[in-house]
C-alpha cells in the first residue's frame, strides 16, 4: 500500500521539479545516431541536467509500478464495493415492500 510519506515525497520532488508538460523528443542524424531530449515545448530542447528533475524521474521510476499496482487494487475494491452497494439496496428495497405488506395487513385487520 502507499504510505502517506510516499505521496507526501512525491508532492515535495514534483513541486522542486519543471513545472509541466514534458515531451519526450528524439532528433535522427543520419542513418545511425539519433538525438534524445526531453522539453517543456515541443521541438526546443532543454538541457537534462536538473538535479530536481533527476531526482523526481529516479522516484517516479522507481514507484511507478507500486502507483499502478495500487490503482488496480484501488478500482478491485471501488468494484466490490458498488456490487455490496447494490445487494444492500436490493435487500433495502425488498424490506420496504415487505414492510409495506404488513402495513396493508395490519390496516385491513383493523377494519
């Protein structure tokens, strides 16, 4: 699970880093050699030597596969939990109508 200081350090490295979005940019020269930058703007480059963005590429490659993980347990409970939510108003609903019927015979034994 992700802990609190998790995302709380993501926050902190995310805020220190280059504001977004970023591109990932790759120029050919030649047959054989190619150039990779990345850029706030498509087609400029900006150098890649950002200690704030180093550091917050490293965590978010080194957490990224936890924040996927999490998302998909995450949305496993979201399902189980809407599938509780509807058996719960379907008994709901079932004990209004028996409810109801009780009423109605309570009501004609009166009479």
């Amino acid at each position: 699970m992700l802990s609190d200081e998790i995302l709380l350090e993501h926050d902190k490295l995310e805020k220190k880093a280059t504001p977004r979005p970023w591109f990932s940019l790759v120029k050919k020269i030649g047959a054989y050699k190619k150039m990779i930058f990345w850029s706030r703007i498509p087609n400029k480059e900006v150098a890649f030597d950002s200690e704030p963005d180093v550091k917050y590429i490293t965590y978010l490659r080194n957490n990224a596969p936890d924040f996927v993980a999490e998302i998909f347990r995450l949305r496993e409970l979201v399902r189980k939990l809407e599938v509780r939510q509807a058996k719960m108003q379907d008994y709901t609903q079932e004990l209004t109508e028996e409810i109801e019927s009780l009423r109605v015979v309570r009501n004609l034994n009166k009479d």
